[in-house]
C-alpha cells in the first residue's frame, strides 16, 4: 500500500468516523485485508489506456529539432 502505520491507523478512523452508507474502496490493494471497516463496503474495479504514441512522436520531433 505505501503507508506507514500512522496513516494507515489515521485512515481507518477516518472512515470509521464517517457517516455514509457504503465505503467505496477504490485502491489497488483491498482495504478490508488491511483495516477493519465497520461499514458496508463495495470494491471498484477499473482500468485505463493510456496512449502515449503521440507524445513519443512530440518528443522525437522536438529532439529532431533541437540537434
């Protein structure tokens, strides 16, 4: 996860303190392995592409330019 145990510990008090009807867990790693979540909670799954052909090419052709 990348956070240190204070945070961690921050975190779960945080949502354990909020008022809502579900946790949307959204991280890489699955919270509820790692903190106890009193609330109900669902877990997003999402992926993205990211395209960077066109920002290579911007880069070759400036490089091209400055030589």
């Amino acid at each position: 996860m990348g956070y240190s145990e204070d945070q961690v510990r921050d975190l779960e008090e945080t949502i354990h303190r909020s008022d809502c009807d579900v946790v949307v867990i959204a991280t890489p790693t699955d919270l509820r392995r790692k903190i106890k979540i009193d609330q109900p909670t669902v877990k997003a799954i999402y992926d993205f592409e990211i395209d960077l052909n066109p920002l290579v090419e911007w880069f070759i052709d400036k490089k091209m330019h400055f030589s």
